[in-house]
C-alpha cells in the first residue's frame, strides 16, 4: 500500500484544516509487529489497512495513491476495548476470546490478514509479553498476513519488525495542546531489527502540560528503574 490513508481521519483534519500524513506500508506472509509512541497513529494506521482490504475485495477503490492487494478469506481487527457487559467480559477476556477466535481461523487453514491493535496490554507487563509473542509464533508459523502494535519491548520471537518514526522534538512549539500533538509526529514507518521501543510518553505528557510534580516523580522512578 503506497499513500494510504484513512479516510475519515483525513476529513477531519482537513475540516480543522490540518493534513493527514500518507503511509506507505507492505504486508508479506509473516506476522509484522509496529511499535511507536503513544499517539503515533498505530491504532488508524490498523484502521486504514482493514477498510482498504475490505474495500477492495467488495471491488471499490481503495484509499490509497497506489495498491497491490491479495484476497483473504476474512480480515480479522482486534482494536480498542472490547469489554462487553452483556456477556460478563473485561476487556482482557474479551480481546483473548477474539485473539482465541484468530488462532481457531488459522488453524482450520483460513486464509486471513489479522491486525491486532497492542494485545495484552490491559494485564501484567510479563505475562502480557508472552501472550504477544505467543500471537506472533503462531502466526510465524502458518505463514499469516498480520499486523500486530505493541509498546513491549522484550518480545523475542522472529518476526518482521517496523517503528513509527515517531515524535520529533523540533516541531514543537510551546504551549501545545493536546489535539495539535499530531503535527509533531512523523507517522513513516521505518524497518528495525531489535527489540528497541519509543520511550517518548513521559516527554510528551511534560509537552502536554501534565502536572510538573507528578513528571518530576516520574522521571525518578524511571531513573531508579535504570540504575537498579
């Protein structure tokens, strides 16, 4: 996908009049794991490849400058909360029922394009690390068009590995607010082969005018953290 956007965001932006920052991205037969700052754009860059997939294989034009797509049996999104009070689910045994649904379609042999929007990430740092890079090896190995975002860091399975370029510090210009945060990201994504994550949160919360007290606390514990 060469210039993908999404086209709601893009209409949004474009009425407060803003731009929408093309994506170019390329989905092999492998699981890929995106990792990027918060409010890097990860959750509608999922957003865009789901609704492009979909488009084209309804036969409409996709929201893109260029595209080269193969069909897929079902395109499967894990994105946002998915607590359901009717069923007595938390978010996290809602999103493990459907990440459960994801692996039953893969092991009937269903050919799918799965985009998983930061997995696990309302449990345990280390059991939520495991339950990623559970994902990613399953997927690794029946060959599957998949796109999963994370902030974990320490994920050790084989994959193909991109990052949002992410948040840059020249753009910024005090005082920011936090709906003009996107204008200081750089939504390119960029191939790495380690397990290196954005620390950019703190930065940004200081940017954003969080209370100077509690980042001081913060950037301690984090300091603290290193050392020990």
């Amino acid at each position: 996908l060469v210039g993908l956007v999404h086209p709601q965001v893009l209409c949004i932006l474009g009425e407060k009049g803003d731009t929408f920052q093309p994506v170019d991205i390329s989905i092999p037969k492998e699981p890929t794991l995106i990792t990027g700052a918060n409010m890097a754009g990860k959750s509608v860059l999922l957003q865009a490849v789901a609704l492009a997939q979909t488009l084209y294989q309804y036969g409409f034009y996709v929201p893109a400058a260029k595209a080269e797509i193969c069909p897929v049996d079902n395109v499967m999104l894990s994105l946002g909360d998915a607590q359901d009070i009717r069923e007595g689910l938390s978010s996290y045994g809602a999103e493990m029922m459907y990440l459960s649904a994801i692996a039953d379609e893969v092991k009937q042999g269903t050919t799918l394009l799965a985009l998983v929007d930061e997995p696990a990430r309302t449990t345990n740092p280390i059991e939520g690390e495991a339950i990623v890079g559970g994902l990613l090896s399953l997927l690794g190995k029946h060959e599957v068009r998949a796109l999963v975002t994370t902030h974990y860091g320490s994920i050790g399975i084989p994959c193909r590995r991109l990052k949002v370029r992410g948040f840059r510090e020249d753009k910024v210009k005090l005082p920011l607010q936090v709906n003009a945060l996107g204008k200081c990201v750089d939504y390119t994504l960029e191939e790495v082969s380690g397990n290196d994550v954005p620390r950019e949160a703190i930065r940004i919360a200081e940017i954003l005018g969080v209370n100077e007290d509690l980042m001081m606390e913060c950037k301690q514990y984090l300091c603290n953290t290193r050392i020990a």
